[in-house]
C-alpha cells in the first residue's frame, strides 16, 4: 500500500487524567483500585511517552496533581490551555476513572472522588467538554482514549454536541477518539489497557511486520483484530469520526498519535536532498531489487529491467537535455513511481557509494544508468500549496529552515484572519533566488523531482 509521509509535529503532548482514589469500599479495594489505575496510566505512559523513543516520536506526559473535585480538573485543564493547541502540535488524551450515566440523561460523566451521584451536574466532570475541546482546538492530530464504565454513550452526545464544529474539523479523519466499549459496557479494571499492551507487544515484535516509524488507522483496527481477548480486554469502540468511505481511504496514512513500538531507525539509503521522492532501503530491498531490476529471486544476480527501456531513455535524455519541463503521467500502477523514483535513486552520491549495492548498480546497461547528481532535489507535493512546496524545496537544496520559522508560525496562527500572502513574497522568492545562486555555482541548471505521493504517483521533473 502507498503511504504518505508521516506529517510533521513541532510538538506532541499526552494529558492523563487519571482518578485514583475512591473512598468506595474497603481500605483494601480502595488501594487495589488505586493501584489498578496506576498501573493503566503506566502501560500509556509507556507507549507515548516511552524514553526510548526518538524526540520526534515520544510525547510529553501531563497529569494533574490531585483529583478531588471538579475545581482540581478544571484549573489543570486551563493550565494546559487546550482551546489554543495549534496545528502543528500532536495531542493524546487518556481520561480513566469511575463513569457515571444518569438514566434521565444522555451525557456521559467522570466521577470524581468528592462528586455526587445524584448531582452529576454540579459535582462530575462532564467528559463530553474536554473532547469538545480538543476537537475544536487547532490540532490536527488528535487521540483521545476514554477508559471508563459507559463511555459508549457518547458517541451519541457527540454527534449531538460537535453539531457546531466547524465543517473543516468535523470532516477531519485524524481526529479520533476511543471509547472502552458501548453504552452499556462496564469494562473491568485493566481491560482497556490490557488490548494496549498486547497491541504494542505485538507491534514489537518485527516478525509482524509493522516496521514504518508510525501506524495508521487502518494497521491499529488490523492489530486490535489479531490480538482481542473478550475475556481479558475491553471491546473498544472508535465513536469519532463517523465511518465514511473518505475516513477509511485517510485512515490508511500513518499518524502521529500512533508510533510504533517496534520501529528501528536505519541509516538512510539517501542524501536529505533526494529521500522524500526516492526509495527507502525497505523499499529497494523488498521491490526494486526484485522487480525493478527484474530478478527471478533474491539471490540472483544481474539485471533484467528491460519493459521500460525507452521511457528511461526519454527521461534520462531530458535530465541532461536543455528542456525545462517533464511531465510524467498515466493511469494508476501504469509504473510512474517505477520510473520516477529510479531516477531519483540512481543519481543519488550516497545510495551509488553503498557497497550493498554495488553489484547490481555495475551490471545496469550503460545506457540506462542515471549520470550522479543529475537530480539535485526531489520533493513531495501533496496537499502542497506554492508556498509550502517552495520551502520544501528550498531546504532540500540546502536552505536554512529557520529562514521560514517565524513567517510559517504566523501565517498559520493567523491565516483566518489575514488575507493570503502574496507570491511574490516569502517562500517562492527565497526559492528562486537560491537556484539562481547554486546554478551560478555550479555553472550548471538545477534538476529537481516534485511528486504527488511517495512511492506512488511521481508527476514532474524540472530543471531550472
């Protein structure tokens, strides 16, 4: 399956909230409770926020110093200030704790230890609030786990409250939120937690084969589906975002609400320059090598790629050619990622220098290998406005990120309140004027890859 990259995050926080002590029952039960939701925040805490993960992956946990009543919630809330998490921020939110659900009433309530039963209003947290919140925010990527009897119900109060949305948000599939079961569910101590673990075991465990740096959607509902015990584990329902066709089609690109457990990091095949558009090792170990090179097996040496001999041609010719524009297009899984990316890959110094590859670059036909360095650039363009692809390749080619900090941060906190910026300014400016600067340099055109998806639909290569 063709993913997308998975979108940056400037940051990533995990809030727990987590009510601990009860005065119900014995002095026994209460510290069999108290441990038993410890014991839950510790199997999220070290999924999320886990030290072993990479900076770009491990979220920063947040709990409240005490839960007694509504008052201690509410202050922890405004200090976190959800309502203004912006958009390059990624948000995990695990609520646990006694349910309430008042049979005169549809809403869904956190009991805390000084609440009343019969006065849910004035003394329980109504959970439906905080997801509001955090749905309503500027936060494009969002998780939210409610690990509590009855939290079912809000789905319903959901559908219901969210009414008011606005439209961008409530068709946004990568805000999603978890519930331990239906309406009726009263999931025992530990069960929700319990499909947590068994799903990070699994995805540990390599020979799984969930090896990207982030799941999706779509791998998290394959995962709970191998592991789920009725016996032991809660039967999670996702109640947000309503099940559509265009949900399922976004819920197969990795999030970052969901990195992987297993992940390794291995040393890129590629420079920085070429890696968004090129193949990854996983990628030219597990397809290129056997079918683009054409080899009957993994062990058989030689190169057989001879289906698109002259499409390679014509590209590699317009690579070292005076033309400025080349259009790559077709029909899906006609071989434009095939074509696009091994240009990209060929050319590369770093990939030509790695000795696992050298057999198979020698025995290439001279006249269907790549001239190194003939692509200086190659980028994605999805979902890409002029702006945001302009820097993306202005980095590429070497170009200060820091040039756009501050300007991308205001454009973004402001962009419903400001007019667009204007082409002539910013990003594709800065862009032009550094390819002027490198093609002096290096008394040459530069050659750069735009692409739609990676390793999908690759549309154009143009040097300039």
């Amino acid at each position: 399956m063709t993913r997308d990259p998975v979108p940056g995050t400037y940051t990533r926080r995990l809030l727990v909230i987590a009510v601990t002590e009860y005065d119900d029952g014995t002095p026994a039960q209460q510290q069999e409770f108290s441990t038993g939701v410890s014991a839950q925040v510790a199997v999220v805490e070290g999924w999320w926020a886990d030290p072993g993960l990479d900076d770009g992956r491990r979220f920063a946990p947040a709990r409240p110093k005490q839960l007694r009543d509504l008052r201690d919630l509410r202050e922890f809330l405004l200090n976190e200030e959800l309502a203004e998490v912006d958009d390059d921020e990624a948000l995990v939110v695990y609520v646990t704790g006694h349910g309430l659900a008042p049979a005169n009433s549809p809403q869904h309530f956190l009991r805390l230890p000084d609440s009343y039963e019969d006065r849910p209003l004035s003394t329980a947290f109504p959970t439906a609030e905080l997801i509001a919140t955090v749905l309503d925010s500027q936060a494009t990527h969002v998780l939210v786990m409610v690990d509590s009897c009855f939290s079912g119900r809000l789905e319903t109060e959901l559908k219901a409250n969210l009414k008011a949305l606005r439209e961008g948000r409530r068709s946004l599939a990568s805000l999603v939120v978890l519930a331990a079961g239906n309406d009726e569910s009263r999931p025992r101590l530990g069960q929700f937690t319990n499909l947590l673990r068994a799903a990070h075991e699994h995805c540990a465990d390599r020979a799984n084969g969930y090896a990207g740096s982030h799941l999706s959607w779509q791998d998290w509902k394959g995962i709970v589906g191998a592991v789920f015990d009725a016996n032991t584990m809660a039967d999670v329902h996702e109640i947000w975002p309503t099940p559509s066709a265009m949900v399922q089609r976004a819920h197969q690109q990795p999030s970052p609400c969901l990195p992987n457990p297993g992940y390794t990091a291995v040393e890129p095949v590629l420079g920085a320059s070429l890696s968004q558009v090129g193949w990854t090792r996983t990628e030219l170990n597990t397809y290129w090598i056997s079918r683009a090179a054409g080899q009957p097996g993994a062990g058989d040496p030689g190169w057989y790629f001879t289906g698109r001999t002259e499409l390679v041609k014509r590209v590699l010719a317009f690579l070292v050619g005076p033309e400025n524009v080349l259009i790559v297009t077709g029909e899906a899984g006609s071989g434009k990622s095939a074509l696009l990316a091994r240009m990209v890959t060929l050319s590369d110094v770093r990939f030509r220098a790695d000795p696992h590859y050298g057999p198979l670059i020698a025995d290439i036909p001279e006249e269907l290998d790549v001239p190194v360095g003939s692509v200086d650039a190659a980028a994605l363009a999805r979902n890409s406005d002029p702006d945001e692809l302009a820097q993306t390749l202005y980095e590429a080619l070497g170009g200060s990120p820091s040039v756009f900090g501050t300007a991308r941060t205001a454009r973004t906190r402001t962009a419903s309140r400001a007019p667009a910026k204007p082409l002539d300014e910013g990003p594709v400016v800065a862009l032009c004027e550094l390819v002027g600067e490198l093609a002096l340099l290096r008394r040459r055109p530069l050659s750069w890859s735009t692409a739609s998806t990676r390793p999908g639909t690759r549309r154009a290569s143009s040097p300039t």
